[in-house]
C-alpha cells in the first residue's frame, strides 16, 4: 500500500477517481456509457473529449517547464492558429479553388506551421536571447490576440466547410477523434522521450542547467525545440477548439487557457521547478480540470464557481508539494515529545 | 547613488549615470514619450492641446496606480498577476454594496481597500512562508478575485449614487485644462511611491531583496516582512485602482480590467524596471504608462487604424525594452 501510494501517479489518479465517484454516487447516470448510432456516449467520453484541447497543450507546458520554462503564450498561440485554419479556409472557398480535401490540409498545414513559428520566436527569445521565459512569452501573450484580430479583421470567423468539422466533432471508431489526436502525440512524445536520450536531456536542463552545460547537453538547441512543440500543440488545441465550435474568435479563444494548462501539469506531479516531470500525469491533470467543470455544471452551481474551484485546487496542491508546509501539517499530526517539565 | 559624487566632476556623474541600466533605460523612455508627442503633434491637428496631455492621467488613473503597486513588486523580482481580477472585485464589491445595500460610498471604499491589502498580504505571506513561485500563488489569485467577483454579481451594476456621480463630474482646473479626481488621486500615490522607493528604510529593502535576497538577509535587512508589505502594496494599490475605476466607468463588473495585470507589466517594463528585480524607478513607470496611453491617444487620433493595433504595438516596444535590457545587463 505504502509503496503504491509513492508512485508519483497515485495522488493524481486518487484524486480524479474520487471526483468521478462523488459523481456517481450523487448522480448514478453519471458513469454510464452507451452506444448509440455506432457512436460511444457518456458523460466519461463528452469529458475526455472536451479535455482534449486542455490536454495537448499542457503537454506542450510540462516539457517547457521541465526545462525551468513557462509559455504563457499558449492562449494566444491557440487563437492565432484558430483565426489562421479560418482565414485560409474562408479564402480558398471564396477564391473557388475549394476542391475535395484540399482547403482542409491547407488550413491543417497553415495553422500548424504558424503555431510551430510562434514557439519557435518563444524558444530563441529564451534560449538565445536569455530572457526570462515568462517575460519572453509575455511579448507574445500581449501581441499575439492583436496579430489574429488583424488576420481576421477583427470578425469572428465561420467556418462553413463541411469535412473541417471532422477534426474536432467526428468520430473513429465510435470515439472522437479529438481523443486519438491526444493519444498519438501522447505516444509519439513517450517513445521520443523514453526511447532517445532526449528525455535525459530535458531532465538534465531542468535540474541543473549549468551542470548539463558541461556535460554537453545542447540547451541552446533542445530548448527552442521545446518551445516550438508547445506552440504546435496549442496550434493542434487551435484547430480542435475552432472545429468543434465551426468558427474561430481572435479575441476569446483560448483565454485563461495558459493558467488551466499551468494547473494541469502541477496536479500532474510535475514540479513547477524543472527537473522532474510526468506526462501521464499531465494527462489526468488535464482530465481532474475537465472533470471538475463538468461536476460544477451538471450540480447546477453557478459556473463562476469554477474559478473558485480551481484557484482553491492550486493553492492546496501547491501547499502539499511544499516542503515546509508539509512539515508544519506533519508535526501538528504527531504529538510532540513531552518537554521535561 | 552614494555621497561622494559631491566631489566629483558632474562629467564622471553622467557617465555614471549613462552605465546605471535602470537611468538609461528611463532616458530611453522619455526620449520615446517625447518623440511620439512630436510626431502626434505634427501629423495630427489639434494633438498639442493641453487637455489632450491632461487625459493620458485621466483615462489611465487606474493603470497608473496599478502599476505603481506592481513597480514595487518586480523590484523585488517577483509578479503580481492578481491585480486586474482586484480591480474587477473592487468594482463589484464597492457598486454591490453601495447599490444593494445602502452603504456610503466612502465607507464601501474603506472596507475595499482593506480587502485587497489582506488579499494582497496573504498571497505574500504564502510566498514567502512557503517558497511558492509569485507568478503561480497570484494566478491562483487571479481566479479567485475573479471568480468572487461573478459570485458577487454575475451582470454589471451601474451606479447612480449621488455622492459617487458628484465624485465622478469633479474637475480640478490646470490652467486652461482640467484634471478628474482620480488622476489627481494617481499622481499623489506616484509622488508618495517614489518618496518611499528612495527614501525610507521598507523602499531600500526592496531594492536589497531584488539585488540579492541572501545578501539581504545576512545584511539583517527584515526581508520576510517586507516581501509580504510589498504585495500588500500591490493588493492595495489594486483596491485603489479599483476604487478609480467605479468612479471613472459608474459601474461594476466582474470582466472589467481584464488583462490589465498585463498593461501594468509592460508599463512598469517600458519604464526601465528590469524584471529580474532590483533596478528600476517609479518615475520609469509613470513614463511607462503615459507611453502606452499615448499609443492609444495616437490611434485614436488617427482614426483610420483598427484598435488591435495597440496591442501589436505595446508587444513589439515590449520586445524591443526587454532586448534593450538584456543588452544593459550584459554590458554592465
């Protein structure tokens, strides 16, 4: 048991099962799953399914914060990439060359390749230029909605094109696709990082980066990397988030997305530090947020006191991964030896 | 900045001066305020108006008070996230109780300002108590302010208090222009923030905490009260702004301010203060802020330009000031 609950999975894991059976408990319909039209439903799948933005990029943030980063651009990555998929869509059909499949890779290819191009601007102002991350990702948190509204003229842009809306509300195999988006870059991410040395690297830069500049690591290539995934992956959240809803916001999109996916990585067990991090646990992180929106809705709570929530949930997971906090809780837990009278 | 410059030949003083980052940096600011006044001045009818000038206090009061607060905070090379989501709680707070409940606008203020100093000093107190990162403890109090806002009122409450319209319509004369109450209110919490950076025992702490923590804690310096005084400034300074910002919009709402925390951070950074602490003046912040109502003044004249221009435009004198500063700090 003790040696169960000392695997860094365990407390994330115990978290978002005891949040999913409070819910079933106090609403038995919660957990159940059915298929209908060939399609899986559920509150389980509509979940994972509207978690799948959050979780992308926060995979996207733990790599960049195992390196002792922070992208708190991803908001407005995510915006530009959404306004970016729009546009050339909308351009392509209006210019009439909207043959088959063709304005759906190009605004795939686009969108990406804009998002890859943000990261990258983030990863060189902090790898080459050695400003502070936060404020280098600043720059682009401030620019960035301003850049997608001059894109779209500041109009909210729809999104007619009917195979677009594959991307963020079709399914696969009786699940959504959004969910096998995750899995592959999820997969994709492990085998890189487990199977290359790479996931040595990034551990190596976050505990100590001096320490990996004499051992030869190449920070000053593996970082703007880093960064560039981060911003492909809010590109990726760019294209589910704008798909699902068939329009894309400059303005709206994405917002506050940079603060859920800081959270999502520290419920993860990633230490917000550097040095030690954990996908998977990012994953369930992504999926506690999700789950915990979800609860608030379905109780009928007002939905502001998600924010509530949440900003409750960091605080107390930040004080549990406290070392003097977690004295002072232990030494009020045990009696204190009798001082000699 | 020691007394023995009273000897020296005022030539050894400037160059002194020209190798202080924080002074050059400020250099650097007002030369930019001054040149976009001009080229406003030239391309635009009517731009060199007095009352034009007196407007960038009046329409950025509370951005100014903000900033003030957040000056204090990056000195001592932590952040402050919070202060847009104080501000809106502050709004919602002061219009609920003065609209729904009866209270005395002055009396609503007090318990405001209150409020945001004890929100303010308890994010300070878990920061220094238990080592957790500015940058996470304040955006976790972002949520919070914001999200006890909407519980507050989830629709914007427009206020028609007399005392609070009275407030609103006062103008104090400048010559031919004029001046709102609440830019006199920021220019007085300027004047008192510079006499506290440079002259009492808490601002020389601050500077010591942004240079070195360690070094001062060994000097003795009371570092663990003053970190925790310094977001209690900012929470204040937020209250405050908040309290402006009723009196300047007449209403209260939970999304008002947003993304204001960011305004401050690049006003205080356009200003000189490098963001890794310890150098930096309040005066660089009040030129930092005018800069940045003067880009939407320049806009607004122009009429022809769309208004995200101005947030494409702060990101670029952002970048341009933070490689300014790198390239400072590396010559030093």
């Amino acid at each position: 048991m003790r040696r169960l609950f000392a695997h860094p999975l365990a407390w994330p894991l115990a978290a978002l099962a005891l949040l999913l059976l409070a819910n079933g408990l106090f609403n038995p319909g919660f957990l159940a799953l059915q298929v209908r039209d060939g399609h899986l439903y559920g509150n389980l799948i509509d979940i994972a399914n509207r978690a799948a933005p959050l979780a992308l990029v926060s995979m996207g943030m733990t790599l960049v914060i195992a390196v002792r980063g922070l992208d708190i651009s991803v908001g407005a990555v995510l915006a530009i990439a959404a306004t970016v998929a729009a546009w050339t869509i909308t351009h392509l059909e209006a210019g009439g060359s909207a043959h088959g499949l063709l304005p759906l890779f190009a605004a795939i290819g686009a969108a990406l390749g804009i998002a890859a191009l943000c990261g990258l601007w983030n990863g060189l102002l902090v790898a080459r230029a050695g400003m502070q991350p936060i404020v280098a990702t600043l720059i682009l948190m401030v620019a960035g909605r301003g850049l997608a509204q001059l894109i779209s003229d500041g109009q909210i842009l729809t999104i007619y094109y009917a195979p677009y809306a594959f991307i963020g509300r079709g399914f696969l195999l009786g699940l959504p696709f959004a969910l096998f988006v995750v899995a592959f870059v999820f997969v994709a991410l492990k085998l890189l990082l487990d199977r290359t040395a790479l996931g040595l690297f990034v551990r190596a830069i976050g505990d100590n980066p001096a320490a990996a500049r004499l051992a030869g690591v190449r920070a000053g290539a593996i970082m703007p990397a880093l960064y560039l995934f981060c911003g492909l992956s809010a590109g990726m959240a760019g294209l589910l988030v704008s798909s699902n809803v068939a329009s894309a916001d400059a303005n709206n999109a994405g917002q506050l997305l940079e603060l859920d996916a800081i959270l999502a990585v520290s419920l993860g067990g990633t230490a917000l530090t550097g040095g030690r991090f954990s996908l998977a646990g990012t994953l369930i992180g992504a999926l506690i947020i999700q789950t915990l929106s979800t609860t608030i809705y379905s109780t009928g709570l007002p939905p502001q006191v998600n924010l509530v929530a949440k900003a409750l949930l960091v605080v107390v997971v930040l004080l549990l991964q406290a070392p003097r906090f977690r004295q002072q809780m232990l030494s009020l837990l045990r009696p204190r030896p009798r001082s000699p009278a | 900045m020691s007394g023995t410059s009273a000897a020296a030949p005022p030539r050894n003083r400037l160059a002194r001066a020209a190798r202080d980052p924080a002074a050059l940096s400020l250099a650097v600011t007002v030369s930019l305020f001054i040149a976009m006044a001009l080229s406003g001045g030239f391309a635009y009818q009517g731009f060199f108006a007095p009352q034009v000038f007196l407007n960038l206090l009046i329409d950025n009061a509370f951005l100014l008070v903000v900033a003030t607060g957040m000056t204090f905070v990056i000195l001592t090379g932590g952040i402050d996230l919070s202060v847009g989501a104080v501000v809106a709680f502050t709004t919602v707070l002061l219009a609920s109780l003065v609209e729904h409940h009866g209270w005395h606008p002055l009396g609503a203020m007090a318990l405001a300002l209150m409020a945001g100093t004890v929100f303010g000093a308890s994010m300070g107190l878990m920061i220094q108590r238990y080592r957790l990162p500015p940058f996470v403890v304040t955006l976790a109090g972002m949520f919070l302010a914001r999200g006890a806002a909407t519980l507050v009122s989830v629709d914007s409450i427009g206020m028609n208090n007399g005392f609070q319209m009275a407030l609103a319509g006062l103008r104090i004369p400048v010559g031919s222009a004029s001046l709102s109450v609440g830019a006199v209110t920021a220019l007085v919490v300027v004047v008192s923030a510079i006499v506290l950076a440079r002259s009492t025992q808490f601002g020389r702490t601050v500077y010591a905490i942004g240079g070195n923590e360690q070094s001062a804690v060994l000097m003795g310096l009371p570092v663990a009260s003053t970190i925790v005084r310094v977001y209690a400034l900012s929470g204040f300074c937020a209250a405050l702004a908040g309290v402006l910002y009723t009196v300047y919009m007449l209403s209260g709402y939970s999304l008002h301010a947003t993304g204001l925390e960011l305004d401050a951070i690049a006003a205080v950074v356009i200003g000189g203060t490098l963001l890794s602490g310890g150098s930096g003046h309040v005066v660089g912040t009040l030129f930092g802020v005018l800069v940045l109502g003067l880009i939407q003044t320049l806009i607004a004249f122009d009429g022809t330009l769309s208004s995200w221009w101005t947030r494409i435009v702060i990101g670029v004198l952002l970048l341009l000031f933070c490689l300014l500063q790198r390239l400072l700090v590396r010559r030093r």
